[in-house]
C-alpha cells in the first residue's frame, strides 16, 4: 500500500534537531526549509500530513487541499492555523506542549541575570583594557542587583510560568501570580494592578489573545516602579514596545528583556533594533530553542502523529 505523503514546509524552523523520529514514520516524507505563500498549496497537493512551526494555513489554503487530513504544529501556538477551516475539512490540528518548560524557564533567568550581574558589561570592559587601569583590585563600574529577596510577579501561571516561578524561589525571590485583568480575584493569584505595581521584576508566560494585546502598554507601564525589570518570552504583541522603548528612555523603567517582537523577524528599521540603551537586551525568538527543547519536539510531533497513523492508516 503506497504510504500517506507528509510535507514539513518549514523545517529549517528547528534547525539541526534530530529529525530520525519524522523519518522512521511510515510516511513519504518531504522536507522544504523555508515555504512562501504562494508555495503552499502546489506543495500540499498530494500531502496527507502537513507539518509547520509558523507557516500560515488559512482558510483558503485549506479549501485547495482535499487530500490534507493532519496539520502537525512544531509548536504550542496555533494562532497560524485556520482551526474553524480545519474543522470543517475535517482536518486533525495537532499542536505540541511542555517540550520547551525547561528552556524557557532558563531563558528568562539567562536575561535577567544579565540584566542584574551586567556579565556582558563587564566582559567588554575587561576587553578594553579597563580592569587592568583600575586603581584597586576589582571594577565596580556597573551596578549589580541581588535577586534575593525580590518580587517576581507572574503573568500566566501555566507550565511555562511555573517553571519559571521555581527557579525564582531557588534564587531567594518572593513570587507573586497575577490574576488576569478586569477578572475576580482567584485564591492565590494578587489583582492584576496590584501585582504590576508590586513587582520588581514582571515575567509573561500568557498566550496571545485578542483580549490580551497590549496586555503592558503606557498605562500598565506607569503603574511600575521605576526600578522595574519587564521580561517576555511570550509573544511579542503582549506589550506595547513603544511604549516600552519610551519607559526605558524616559527612566521610569528600568530594564526590559525581549524575546519576542510585534513583527518577526523584525524589519532592519524595526524601533527595538534602532534603539540603544544599556538595559534593553533582545534575543532572537529562542527561549524555546536549546537542543534538548528542539529535539523533544521533534520527537513529541512525531510520536503524536505515528499514533494518527496507527488510527487511520491501514497497515
């Protein structure tokens, strides 16, 4: 019997993961880096499995594609599938969970330790020769911040969240959970205003939703301390970057680590990109991404769909 044909159209989107599991599945499988618009369809002609991280399928895509009947997700979001148009085909959208906990997690603390120890900083001026100039033993030009005894506040207390919450108490650090805005208060979560303004470093691990855009904007940003840190690993449209930028500058904030972008990959005249501030730290969309995390979800997408196989393909 000739076996199901599946497409990976983005594969280059988990880069040099171990892609074995994909392979030893019983499937034609065809593997494309990078897959433009106006490419989707003709590459899906024949596909019964279609397998994309953040290649758009929209309604229309799917209209074209009678033969598709399993959209595996390398990813847990899945605001790029059309999930009412797959329905309707009866099309199985498969996303995969919890594999990056552990990345994220570490992530957000690799950005914020920079942010605090100013290890960067300090490397670059021992380059310059200026530990060497120092008239006592050590360089204290750039001000360090003990996380012990500080408040992170969590904004989105699911696995992502939690992760990063234990790791805040293994530094010391008091956590706080903020309830969702406008929401009553659930038992151990703090009012959403309440928890910005008490925070001394805020953390989102939210998904985006139409109601959460802008979730920190000026007004959110202004309920701060100035001394506050901002982090996000979560979607780049949860927060105003504008507004960020201009908290920064105006000093009413202290820091803000951004993993995520509005627009990615961001345009070279992208306002993150232009502005230059000592405490401004961006990383490219790779919280998730540590080798383990990638080679997890390759594995997770493929066990998930060897089970689809075994229910709907005859051996």
């Amino acid at each position: 019997m000739t076996r199901p044909q599946a497409v990976f159209l983005d594969a280059g989107s988990v880069g040099n993961a171990d892609l074995n599991p994909l392979h030893q599945l019983q499937v034609e499988l065809e593997l494309f880096p990078e897959t433009r618009l106006e490419q989707i369809v003709e590459r899906l002609q024949n596909a019964t499995i279609a397998i994309v991280n953040k290649t758009e399928l929209n309604a229309d895509t799917l209209q074209q594609l009678p033969q598709l009947k399993y959209i595996a997700v390398t990813a847990t979001g899945l605001n790029n599938i059309d999930l009412v148009a797959a329905q309707q085909a009866g099309i199985k959208v498969q996303n995969a969970e919890h594999y990056a906990t552990a990345s994220v997690a570490q992530h957000v603390f690799a950005l914020l330790l920079q942010l605090t120890n100013q290890c960067l900083a300090y490397q670059q001026a021992i380059q310059q020769g200026r530990w060497s100039k120092s008239s006592h033993f050590c360089l204290l030009d750039y001000p360090m911040i003990e996380l012990a005894g500080k408040t992170l506040c969590i904004i989105g207390h699911g696995t992502l969240g939690q992760a990063t919450a234990q790791l805040a108490r293994a530094f010391g650090m008091q956590v706080i959970v903020a309830e969702r805005p406008k929401a009553s208060c659930r038992s151990g979560r703090v009012p959403f205003e309440q928890a910005l303004a008490s925070a001394d470093v805020i953390s989102l691990h939210c998904p985006l939703t139409d109601d959460n855009h802008h979730l920190i904007g000026r007004k959110q940003l202004a309920m701060m301390k100035n001394t506050a840190i901002l982090i996000n690993t979560a979607r780049g449209a949860l927060v105003d970057t504008q507004a960020v930028l201009s908290a920064l500058m105006d000093e009413t904030l202290y820091a803000a680590a951004l993993d995520v972008l509005d627009t990615e990959p961001p345009p070279p005249n992208h306002t993150a990109l232009l502005t230059s501030h000592p405490r401004l730290l961006l990383s490219p969309h790779v919280a998730w991404a540590t080798t383990e995390a990638r080679n997890r979800l390759v594995q997770q997408v493929a066990n998930d769909l060897k089970q689809w196989l075994l229910r709907h393909v005859p051996a």
